[in-house]
C-alpha cells in the first residue's frame, strides 16, 4: 500500500482531485488500522497521528475532527489545546456537527 499511497501523493500534487479522495480514504484507513490495532497493525499512535494528520491535511473533516481530538488528549503527540482547537473549530466551521459537539465538550467558546 505504501508505493500506491505515494502515487496517488503525487498524482494529487499534480491536481488530480479523484486520486485526492482516494489517498484521503487511504490515509483514513491507515490511521484507523494504527489507532485501534486492526488490519494487522500494532496499535501506534504516533503512526496514526501522522496517517491522521494527511487526512486533515487534505480536507477531511472527519480527519480534521480526530486530529483535533489525537492534540487534545495528547495521542501520538504532545497535548496542545491551541491545536486542538484549530483542528476541531476549521471541522466544526464546515458541518462537521461531531467537531462542534467536541467544542462544546471541552469547553472551547
């Protein structure tokens, strides 16, 4: 999967928007599989912070709203509310009703 994952980077480099939602559900998978120890990965955390943040990176507000989530409690990265709150706030700010309920949660006006 990495060799895939590295052409579909440079094909979205190139602009290709369909290889751009390929490579964000490849990152998302990849981050999950890290997450939670599953599709035969250890459980890792610093692997799924850097899976997740490509996610986000991309445009994914489910990924936006877990990397936010990963900075707050401090999975795979130090904690870094300022972060946190970036990351949930810009998925809140574009429907992501989850990052908004995040916000809430946490306290974040």
């Amino acid at each position: 999967m990495d060799m895939a994952i590295k052409w579909w980077e440079k094909s979205v480099e190139l602009g290709n928007a369909d290889d751009k939602e390929m490579l964000c559900a490849c990152c998302a998978l990849l981050s999950t599989d890290y997450y939670k120890g599953e599709g035969g990965k250890s459980k890792n955390y610093q692997k799924a912070f850097y899976w997740v943040s490509k996610c986000a990176n991309l445009g994914d507000l489910g990924g936006m709203h877990l990397l936010g989530c990963m900075y707050y409690v401090g999975e795979g990265t130090p904690k870094n509310r300022e972060l946190a709150e970036k990351w949930l706030r810009k998925s809140a700010n574009l429907g992501y009703k989850d990052a908004a309920n995040s916000l809430k949660e946490w306290g974040f006006r």
